[in-house]
C-alpha cells in the first residue's frame, strides 16, 4: 500500500492555494481599493495555512471550521464592493477559486456541511454582484468540482480509518483469543505431567502387584484418585495446605468435592494463600457427609465451604470468604 506523507500533502495544498493568491497580487491594480485586497489576501492566506496545517489528527474542529466560513464570506464581500464588474472573466476574481480552495480542504478534513454552506453563500454573493449570468464565468463551477472532491475523499478517508481500525479490533481479538488457547495448552500440558508424575508410582505399585492391593494400599489409591480430580477440577483452590486439609478430610470419612470455577482470578498469591489457610483451618473439623468447596466466579465472594450430613437440617458448615 503507498503512503503519502501528511505533510507533503499539505505541502501542496499549500502551495495551490498560493497560486490564487499570486494572482491577487499581480491583478491588484484592476481594483479600485487596492488596501482592501491586501487584507483580503492576508486574511485568506491565514484561513489557507490553519486548513492546510494536519496535526495528529485529520479532523477539523468546529471552531476553525466556523473562522473558514465567515472570513471566506466576507473576501468576495469586501472585494466585489469596489470591483467592477467587467473584471468577471479576468484573474481579478482569484477569491473565487481561493475561497474554493478553502472550502475544499474544510470538506476534505470533515466539515462537509460547513463547507457546503460556504459553497451556497459564495453564489448568493457573486449573484448579487454580477447576476446571475457571472456564476458561470467567475470560476464556481472549478469550486464546485473542488468542492464534491473534497466531501469524496472526506468519505473515504473515514471510511478507511473505520475499515482500519475494525481490522485493527479483529486483530487484536485474534491474538488474544490464541494467546489464550497457547496459555490454555500450556496450563494443560503442565498439569497432564504433574497428574503423571504424582500417579506413576501408584501405577507402577498396581502393576507390579497384578492389581491385588490389600485394603490399605486400595484406600490410599482412592485418594490418590480422589487427589487427581482435585487437580483437574480445583487447581487455583489449591495449595500445600489445601492438599492436606482435604486428604485428612478424605481419611476421616467425608466425601470432598473442589470446583475452581475461577472466583480466585486476579488474586495474587499472598491473597490466594490467606483465603486457602483460612479454608483448610475450617475443614479441620469436618468428619463425615459431603463438603463442597467453590470458587464461584460473578459473586460478592471468593470462596465458598459447605459441609452437610444425610439426615441434618442445618449444614454443619457454611461460609462465603471473600
């Protein structure tokens, strides 16, 4: 794709709207009030630099917008009052395509109703001064080219900034969503070979053995499974506390289920670790029935501890840790 430079394009902007001003100057002789054309031309070359002038941003603001407008209506104002008007077909009438010039770049930088408007007021004002007859003669059919130019690139030049920063959003989308699919893969990676690394041994004892555990190798192998669904379901609610909170949990007869659900998310690790001893320091107690531990995500709380036996009305334990 080639750029162009704002400023080189600036640059000639510039200097096409100098042109009409050199031609104020070298025709300054056919008006009958010379003083009156060199601050025509002094004002106009202001409004020319503050509309040729892109900064960081190619939008106009109003209020420059509103300077173009009224100065660029009063140039043809103060000078068809002392210009004749047989000078109609001469460079006499350079504001013509000078005010055109103005109102062109205003349009090209966003203020097309504005420019527009301008465009209305210049033909009421060269109608009033030469007729009707001199629209076609004085240049406005150059500043209406000029004109509809302006509001086309103004168009485009939007529509490619959306297009651009639409693509920009989908771009950024799609390298989140893969860095999360990398982080998740990696996340799964990382825990397959803990889980593998903490279940080999069994596996190997369970192998060598032909499968006929006695009674305390089979319960130890229930925890140890019990352990690996830990990992799976409840990695952020675990810790080396959590670990052994939950397996003398387990060797005392409750049933425990841990469910990270992603309430712990953007917590650092000194908060997490505080919210886990407080947890493991809960369970101690806990003997028999179900105990439920969540990290709920979307609530006023981090954690949630529930433990309940068959047969009880009220929960031996409830608590929301936040």
């Amino acid at each position: 794709m080639l750029r162009v430079p704002t400023w080189l394009l600036s640059f000639f902007g510039l200097l096409f709207g100098l042109f009409h001003a050199v031609l104020g100057v070298l025709w300054i002789s056919k008006n009958d009030r010379p003083e009156i054309v060199i601050f025509a031309l002094i004002a106009y070359v202001a409004i020319l630099i503050q509309t040729v002038a892109v900064g960081k941003t190619r939008s106009m603001s109003l209020g420059v917008a509103l300077v173009n407008l009224v100065v660029g209506a009063l140039i043809p104002l103060a000078i068809n009052t002392q210009l004749d008007p047989s000078h109609l077909t001469d460079y006499s009438t350079w504001y013509v395509l000078g005010v055109g010039t103005i109102l062109g770049g205003t349009a090209v930088r966003g203020q097309r109703a504005i420019a527009w408007l301008g465009l209305g007021i210049l033909i009421v004002e060269i109608a009033c001064w030469g007729g009707v007859p001199s629209l076609a003669s004085t240049g406005l059919p150059g500043v209406l080219s000029l004109l509809v130019t302006g509001h086309a690139v103004s168009i485009g030049v939007e529509r490619a900034v959306k297009n651009a920063q639409e693509l920009n959003r989908i771009a950024a989308e799609t390298a989140a969503e893969t860095a999360a699919v990398e982080a998740a893969a990696l996340v799964r990676s990382s825990l397959l070979e803990k889980t593998l690394r903490t279940a080999l041994p069994a596996l190997n004892l369970i192998a060598a053995l032909g499968g006929n555990l006695n009674e305390s190798q089979k319960a130890e192998a229930l925890l140890l499974e019990a352990g690996l669904r830990d990992e799976i379901r409840g990695e952020a609610l675990l810790n080396d506390a959590m670990r052994e909170a939950i397996k003398a949990a387990r060797q005392r007869g409750a049933e425990v289920l841990v469910l990270d659900e992603g309430g712990l998310d953007g917590l650092d690790d000194a908060a997490r670790n505080e919210l886990l001893g407080r947890v493991a320091a809960s369970i101690a107690g806990i003997c028999s029935g179900r105990l439920t531990i969540r990290a709920p995500r979307g609530e006023d709380w981090r954690i949630t501890v529930v433990a309940v036996r068959p047969g009880t009305a009220e929960p031996d334990l409830w608590l929301k840790l936040s």
